[in-house]
C-alpha cells in the first residue's frame, strides 16, 4: 500500500518536515491520552513499576509519543494530511504502536505483565485516544510549517515545474 501511496506524489519533499510536523502533533496528542492514562490508574503503575516520580514519568511518556508522531510523519507524510482519513491513519498508527511496542515492553517482557486489569485497558485506549487525536492534527500542524518554505521555493516549482 505505502508504494501505492509514493507512485501518486504523497512523498514528502526537504521542505515539508513531516517529522517535526508529528513530533509536535504527538506531543498535543499525548494531553488527552494522559487524561486516559490518569483516569484508568496506568501512569502510577507505570511510575511505580519504573520506580520513578510522576513528573518524570510523564515527561518520558511526552518523549516517546513525540517520537512516535514524528514515526508517524514519516510513515504516512504528505498522506497524513488527509482531513477525511487522517484521524483513521492516526488510530490504526495508535493501535500498531500499542501492539508492537506497548504490549511487548510492558507484558511479555517483564517476568509478570506491568499492567493488568483496567490499566491495561487504559493503556490500550489512550494509545486509540491519542493515534486519534495525532491524525486528526496532525495536517493542522503540518500546514504552517510547509507555507513558510513553500513561499520561499521558485515560481517554476510552485507551478509544478520542477520534481
């Protein structure tokens, strides 16, 4: 599909920085699925299980998912700007990180899983909350950050002029 994707022109060029566009956008993501988080007791057996205070829990927490967005940047780029399919993008992408990185580090790993019960379920619902909320602004955020370049690029290019 992502080759699909490439042959229709959805490569981001130099100029459009989709990596710093998710990177920001999954920072604001990470506000509501902190909120799932809290409500659902993950985040204290996460700081408990890490042995770490609660603000440096939640920084790490904001580190990981601004990498994550800027990994959803670069996966999807220009396809990420979709208004109608971006936050569908956003919650597949959330899903994906839980099960390939989430479920692995905190359940199999360990020798006894990290979280069971509902803070397993809010684990699983803030990463649907924020892959939600990464794609739905994720092109709001993007879009800044291309104008400003794209107003510095040649006429000829604008035109589509140049590749």
């Amino acid at each position: 599909m992502l080759e699909m994707l490439r042959a229709h022109g959805l490569d981001a060029g130099p100029t459009q920085r989709p990596l710093a566009a998710g990177a920001i956008a999954g920072l604001i993501a990470d506000l509501p699925a902190i909120g799932v988080l809290f409500a659902f007791g993950s985040l204290d057996r996460l700081a408990d299980a890490a042995g770490a205070a609660m603000p440096a829990t939640l920084l790490l927490h904001a580190a990981v998912m601004a990498l994550g967005g800027a990994g959803y940047g670069l996966l999807f780029q220009r396809a990420a700007n979709d208004p109608a399919g971006g936050w569908l993008f956003g919650m597949a992408y959330g899903y994906l990180l839980w099960q390939a990185v989430a479920v692995p580090l905190l359940q199999w790993i360990p020798g006894d899983p990290l979280l069971t019960g509902p803070p397993a379920l809010g684990l699983l619902l803030g990463q649907l909350a924020w892959g939600l909320v990464l794609g739905a602004v994720f092109g709001w955020v993007h879009r800044p950050l291309r104008s400003g370049l794209e107003e510095r690029t040649p006429a000829a290019a604008r035109k589509g002029g140049w590749r």
